[in-house]
C-alpha cells in the first residue's frame, strides 16, 4: 500500500470549500446541470476563493518562512519583487485549485451517479494544471491579476524569496509510522500507482511517496499520553490544525482527538453561520462552539458526557469565549424533547462511529449515524429551528444528503478540503442560510 503526502505551501494547510445547492428532486437532472458548465463553474469557483482568501494567504507566506522561521521582507521600493511574489502564489493556487476542484467534481459524481467511467471528457483535460504555467496565461483566461500592498515592508531580502514547502499528513490509514521518501512529481506515478494508493487526492505541486514502516521513528518531544496511546501520534502532530491556541493548554481526551473539527473548517462554518442564537447539539470538546461564539451573539453547548463539557468549558476560556457559551450536560433528544429549545441556527455534528467511518465506501447517514438516523435527526432539529446544519463525513451518500430535505425543498452541500484532503460534508439547510452562488 502506498501513501501519499501532499504537500503545500505555508505554515498550515489551507482551507478550500466547494458548495453547491440542490433541490430534493430528481438527481440525475442536477448532475447533468453541473456538468454541463464545468469550466465555467471551476472559474468562477477559484475567483470567489482568491478574492475571499487571497489577503490570508499572501499574509501566510510572507509571515511565516519555513526556513528559519523569520519572515519575508520586501523593500517599500521594491513594487516589482513583491508583486513577483504575489504572482508566484496566485499561479501556484490556481494550479492546486485545478486539481482539487476535479477531485471534488469526481466525489460528486460518483456520490450522485455512482458510476466513475462517464466523467466530461473537458473536465478529464482540466486535470492537466501544466498548461497554467505562468501569470500571463492566467491573465488570457481572465482571472483577477490585482493584488494588494502588504502592510509592514521593511527591507529587501536578496532576489525573489518564497517559504519552504509544508507538509501535511493526506493518507487515510489510520498508522503514521512512516517514512518520508524523497519528493517525486505525480506525473511521474503511474497510473496503477495511483489506483492502488486509496486516495486520489494528489497535485502536481510536490508530492512525496511514503515507505513502509520505520523501526526507529524519532518521536522526540512526543508527550507520554501520546506515546502510550500511538493511534493519536497522527492527530497530535496536526494538533496546531485542531487547535491554535493548542499550546495554551487545550485538552483533549482520545476520542475528541478523532472527532473535533480542525479550527480552519471551524472558524469557516463559523463565519458562514452568524446569528444571535445557535444551538451545538452535540458539542464534544468545544472545536465548533468556541468558533460560533466569536460570531455569534449566544452559544448553546450541548453533550452527553459530562468529561466532554468540563473540557469545552476550560477550551473556551483558553480562547476568551466562554462567557458566551451556555454549556448544558444532556441527551440532546431528550433535552429537545421538553419543548423549551429555539433558535436560529441548530449545528449538529453527532457521533460518526469512531475512525472506523473511513472504512466504509459510502456512509449512509440514515443508518451509520448515532444516536439515530440523519432522518430523525432532521426531524428533531426541525422543532427547534427551521435552519439546520449536519457536519458529515466526507464519504457521505450525498444523494441521502439531498433527501434530506424533502420534496421541494433545497439544501446546500459544502466540500470542505484542508489542502487537498476532504476532511467533512457540510449539509445546510433552510433558506435563509443558504448561500446563492452570484459571482
Ligand atoms: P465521532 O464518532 O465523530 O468520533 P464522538 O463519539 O466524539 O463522534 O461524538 C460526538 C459527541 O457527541 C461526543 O462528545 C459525545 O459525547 C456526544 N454525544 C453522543 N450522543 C449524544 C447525545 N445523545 N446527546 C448529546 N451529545 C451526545
């Protein structure tokens, strides 16, 4: 078996988020839709994306140099260098964007029509990144080529200078004891390589192979909680991803380390899901309420287990938010039970079975999810509020998703990738959280 690391620039992956609105009726009509417009879909997709993230990104870059951890400068005077340098990056995402927005067409295609072998030949050739080879062939294809100043510019670091590669962890098996072998570009893979990998999730921007086993892996500055339990060593070592501020002292127990939702997708559903009042029906260690907090007016923080709660309120304050929250120890179907619940927004991210998810082809949410189906989910975050959101896993039956909402109805579905990774399916639903694509 082989894994892949894939890797991208800067000091934490980035987060790309592809979304799409249905209507509970025939599929096979939509796909159709989507396809039909793929080019035109794939642009108008990146051009959202750039204008929403650009300032992140290049902020990202020039901050923070993998190197020697110091970051880049550029003269006040030297206009031509840094704009170099905005190119280098915007060129660079769009070649990722390419292949990452292919690999979540081919989810939706192959969740939604469960065939593989039927892809639009013009989406097979857009797989091809190399063609955007440099800036002025993204200006012919008219993509924005405007960027803005950085603010603090102080001196000038010889020629162009841009951050080492960061690497992020891609493979879906569960064991990170692996070797990093030397970097290899995809082109260079045969295709059966590929195919026997598990993951197709693979860009041309720098790709390494990962070995066997290594006896004596160095696991310098490992935690003891870690080394005990080996099967975290994999989500300890993206512990920053989870949580920023991880180092001020968040606590985790072993299940919230599989479960909470990275901070970047966090803060994103976060951002999307402004309101004055949202329930978190079912909270675990406090990834996403922390974020709804910073957004919105009132959090209510449910969970069952009583660990889990003390957790996400100590989480909480690590981030200064917790008097914001209101933590309640509880079944969820019980709690909505009494009548009592109301809000704008109720954010359900329920138990998902354990890593074991992973293993299944496609998750059926009516029968997989616990403490009971996606249906009856549905229909208890309904007498609550009429704007429901599920946090899903990324081998979701999209077509359960769709369902989901019922005849006539409409629902939006959101690939969220860190890197090239799809982390979770986000599922939305209720017209007023829904977000048109107008661009
Ligand atoms: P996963 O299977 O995705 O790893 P978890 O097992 O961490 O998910 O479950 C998510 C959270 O939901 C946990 O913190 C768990 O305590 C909580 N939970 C489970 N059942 C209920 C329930 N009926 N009501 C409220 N919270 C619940």
């Amino acid at each position: 078996m082989t894994d892949y690391f894939v890797e991208s620039v800067g000091s934490v992956p980035t987060l790309y988020v592809f979304r799409n609105i249905f209507e509970a009726k025939e599929i096979s009509e939509q796909i159709q839709l989507f396809a039909g417009i793929y080019e035109e879909e794939l642009n108008k997709s990146f051009i959202e994306f750039w204008s929403l993230n650009s300032d992140k990104i290049l902020a990202e870059r020039l901050w923070i140099n993998e190197t020697n951890r110091e970051p880049i400068w550029f003269a006040e005077s030297d206009v031509e260098s840094y704009q170099n340098f905005c190119e280098q990056i915007y060129v660079e995402q769009y070649q990722i964007y390419i292949k990452i927005y292919y690999e979540y067409y081919k989810h939706l295609h192959k969740s939604l029509t469960e065939k593989f072998d039927d892809l639009p030949i013009s989406c097979e050739e857009e797989i091809d990144a190399s063609f955007v080879d440099d800036f002025e062939k993204l200006q012919l294809l008219g993509l924005p080529t405007a960027f803005g100043r950085g603010t603090v510019v102080k001196q000038t670091k010889s020629k162009r200078s841009y951050p080492k590669v960061y690497s992020g962890y891609f493979s879906d098996e569960d064991n990170d004891c692996a070797t990093v072998m030397d970097p290899v570009k995809i082109n260079d893979l045969k295709d059966d390589d590929v195919k026997n990998s598990g993951t197709s999730s693979v860009h041309d921007i720098e790709v390494k192979v990962i070995g066997k086993k290594k006896k004596n892996r160095k696991l310098k500055g490992v935690p003891d909680f870690v080394l005990e339990n080996k099967e975290i060593l994999k989500y300890w070592r993206k512990r920053f991803s989870l949580f920023s501020r991880y180092d001020d002292g968040i606590r985790l127990d072993c299940e919230s380390w599989f479960s909470v939702t990275p901070e970047k997708i966090a803060t994103h559903l976060a951002d999307r899901l402004s309101c004055d009042l949202i329930i978190d029906a079912f909270c675990g260690c406090g990834g996403n309420a922390i974020q709804f907090a910073r957004t919105c007016n009132r959090v209510i923080a449910i969970d069952i287990d009583p660990i889990k709660i003390s957790m996400a309120k100590h989480n909480a304050k690590i981030y200064g938010v917790d008097h914001k929250i209101d933590f309640i120890i509880g079944d969820f179907l019980q709690l909505s039970r009494c009548g009592r619940f109301h809000s704008d927004i109720i954010f359900l991210s329920p138990p998902w079975g354990g890593p074991k998810y992973k293993r299944k082809d496609h998750y059926d949410i009516e029968n997989y999810l616990q403490p009971c189906s996606a249906s009856s989910l549905m229909e208890t975050a309904k007498s609550i509020s009429e704007n429901v959101v599920f946090y899903l896993p990324r081998n979701t039956t999209i077509s359960q998703v769709i369902k989901l909402a019922d005849k006539g109805n409409r629902c939006e579905v959101e690939h969220n990738y860190l890197d090239s990774r799809l982390v979770a399916i986000t599922a939305l639903y209720g017209e007023s959280i829904l977000k048109e694509k107008d661009i």
